[in-house]
C-alpha cells in the first residue's frame, strides 16, 4: 500500500454459535447471534522513510442472547455501536527495500491497537454490546513472500484495563491473553487472492471482586478468506471465520463476513 493512499471499507458480519459457558456473564447453554456493520479507514504514510499505516474500525452491532441467565431460561436483545478500535503498524525490517520488484522477500512488521471503551454499555445489565474497558493489543508479525505465494505469522497480546463498573457494582479484572496466527496467501493477480488462516489463544483468566472465575482462554480459530477486485481502485473480499474453545469455557461459532473498499 503505497504512502499517501487512503482505503475505506465497508462491511457486514454475521456470527452464530453457542456460548458453551461463561461464568463471568452466569450464561450457560446459551445460542448468540451477532449482525455487524462496519466501517474501516486506513491511511498509509512514511514514518521518516519508514512505511506505516494508522487504521480506524468503527462497528455497529445487534446481537441476540437465547438460553439461561442466571438459571432462567432468557433471551436478550441489544443494539448499537460497539468499541471501536484504532491500530498504528508501521515495517520493521524489509529484505527487498532495495528492489521492490523482487519475488522474494522477508518484511517484520509491529502495531499498537487500541480499543476504547465507548461502545454500548450499561452498568445495571449484565450482558452489553460495550466493554468499558480499553484493550491495548502490541503485535509482532513476520511475512515471507515467494512467488505468488505468502505465509505469515503474528504474536499478539491483549492487556485489559478493570472494568469499575461491571454488573451490580462489581469490578472485573482480566489477564492478558497470548495469541499465535498464521496464514497462507496465493495471489492469482494484483487484487484477486485467497487464504487459509489458524490462530488460538490462551491465557484471559478473570477476576470479579477478587474471586477468579475460572475461565481461561484456550481457543482455536481457523479460516478462509477470498478477496477479488471490482475496478482499479475498488474491491470485495468474502471472509469466514470458524471458532472453537478448547476448554470449558467459550464458544462454538461460525462468523460470515463481506465487506467492499475503494481506495483514493
């Protein structure tokens, strides 16, 4: 993405799954349904003569919790924006900087994403679409390139501020949660391309007024995503997204994403 350019995407989501269990939130047996609209701006630049991006993720979300709350039998609506998330990346280290035509090449990358806690959120419910919480995200990421061939590994962490005020006056902590991803990448053509990705995270446990909750994080995450291009400055790309946990806790789910972007 060369310096100067911007990109604005639009998209729609639909996750459906069950939520296996979740003591924090005292849900159990429970089936979610999750519809997002977002919108994504990115805007490149140099950094000195140092490639970088800042990016800006702003979702509008509807979900639907059906199952027992508490030991009832509930279902719960909730709509409207979600926390949004801005994320700076910038390159590291770039074998081809000297020869931008190359085939191959090796690029480490990092970024900073931040999500701020202006989403919907109310203090007197127990389950919302907010968080009030930030959630600061440092990665770390490596990309070789062969060919039209592309594989690419990430480390991230998730560190989460305390929520204050969590459900009936509480205060929730967590721990960070580590993550691995890797994707593989063929590109057909300037535009046209598809992928294969796997991620789990571990870690996450959480803390409501000081009594841990035993839920620790042990998910995997895998998918497909297929991008194809519409003009020279516009494109689609159709994502899906399958998750399971591998603990206790968590979910069984499955996300659908479509989203179209133009870039001037």
């Amino acid at each position: 993405m060369p310096a100067g350019m911007n990109v604005v995407s639009i998209g729609y989501g639909r996750t459906t799954g069950d939520l296996l269990f979740d003591p924090v939130l005292q849900v159990e047996d429970a089936e979610i349904t999750v519809d997002t609209l977002y919108a994504v701006y990115v805007r490149s630049f140099n950094l000195g003569d140092i490639p970088s991006r800042i990016d800006v993720l702003v979702p509008w979300q509807s979900v639907r919790w059906e199952g027992l709350l508490s030991g009832e039998v509930r279902s719960v609506e909730r709509k409207g924006f979600a926390n949004p998330r801005f994320r700076f990346s910038t390159i590291l280290f770039n074998t081809a900087k000297d020869d931008p035509a190359s085939t191959s090449k090796t690029v480490v990358g990092a970024a900073i994403a931040v999500g701020a806690p202006m989403g919907e959120y109310y203090e007197e419910k127990l389950l919302n679409i907010g968080y009030n919480r930030f959630v600061i995200r440092p990665q770390i990421g490596v990309v070789h390139t062969e060919g039209p061939w592309s594989g690419e590994l990430t480390g991230s962490v998730f560190f989460y501020t305390d929520n204050d005020e969590f459900y009936n006056n509480g205060t929730r902590e967590q721990d960070p949660i580590y993550t691995l991803q890797t994707h593989l990448i063929y590109m057909f053509e300037p535009g046209l391309w598809a992928s294969v990705s796997a991620g789990y995270g571990w870690g996450g446990l959480s803390w409501v007024n000081g009594e841990s909750q035993d839920d620790e994080w042990g998910n995997f995450l895998a998918g497909v995503a297929v991008a194809a291009p519409l003009t020279d400055n516009q494109g689609v790309k159709a994502t899906y997204l399958y998750g399971r946990t591998q603990k206790a806790t968590g979910s069984l789910s499955g996300t659908f994403g479509l989203s179209w972007s133009i870039r001037f």
